[in-house]
C-alpha cells in the first residue's frame, strides 16, 4: 500500500509499505530498540543508510554530539571530519535524514499520527 505522510510543515514522502519498513508508532519503535539493545538507550546501535557504519547513542556522546536523537538523525561522520560517503568506506560520512536529500536509500518510517511520520536511520542489525 502507497502511504503519502508529512515529515515537517514543508516536506511529504511517499512510500510503500511493502518497500519500506514501518514502526506505526514511536512506542512500537522504542519497543523493538529495547528487544534488540537493552533499556540502556545508550547502548542502542544504528546503521547510516549511506555508508554503512554502525554507531551507538554512546559513541555519539563520546564524539561530541548534544543530543542522543543524533544517533538517528546523523552519521558519526559529521563529528569525526568526515566528508560524503564514498564507496566502500563504512568509517562514516557526513550524511543526516534531515539534509536536502533526505535518506534516499533505506532507513525506516516512524508514524507519530495517522499522517505525520519521521524517517530515521534503521537499528544496527542486530548480532
């Protein structure tokens, strides 16, 4: 099924949810970070869509970032030095689900409502 959602007052994003995997709701999301990774929310892992480097909440903190949503949002890159993703190279980069682009291959759907959603980098798989 074709979904249309908004993800700020200025951009939409069409999806379908045979492609695109779906967290209908913040809780649902939170439910299956606690099942892969722990209570520990600092422990959580996720995969930049680009590179392909795996980050914890922690190693976020560690590099610098403010606040732990960037594990979600950004790549480690961007607190690293690193520039855009080249191929082959899963040490970082520095792409983030809110640039221009967008996440333009992979990452996941969170519905906060029946038609606002975000889209965020995925878990880390888990091991």
């Amino acid at each position: 099924m074709e979904r249309k959602v908004k993800l700020s007052d200025r951009q939409t994003m069409t999806f379908d949810d045979n492609n695109t995997k779906v967290y209908e709701s913040p809780e649902a999301w939170t439910k299956e970070g606690n099942r892969r990774f722990g209570d520990n929310y600092m422990d959580w892992k996720f995969l930049c869509p680009m590179c392909g480097h795996i980050a914890s909440v922690q190693d976020f903190k560690n590099a610098g970032a403010k606040d732990p949503n960037c594990a979600y949002q950004e790549c480690i890159g961007r607190y690293t030095g690193k520039g855009s993703p080249v191929k082959g190279d899963s040490s970082g980069c520095n792409w983030c689900a809110y640039g221009l682009f967008g996440i333009p291959k992979g990452g996941v759907i969170v519905m906060r409502d029946k038609e606002n959603a975000s889209h965020i980098f995925d878990f880390a798989p888990e091991e």
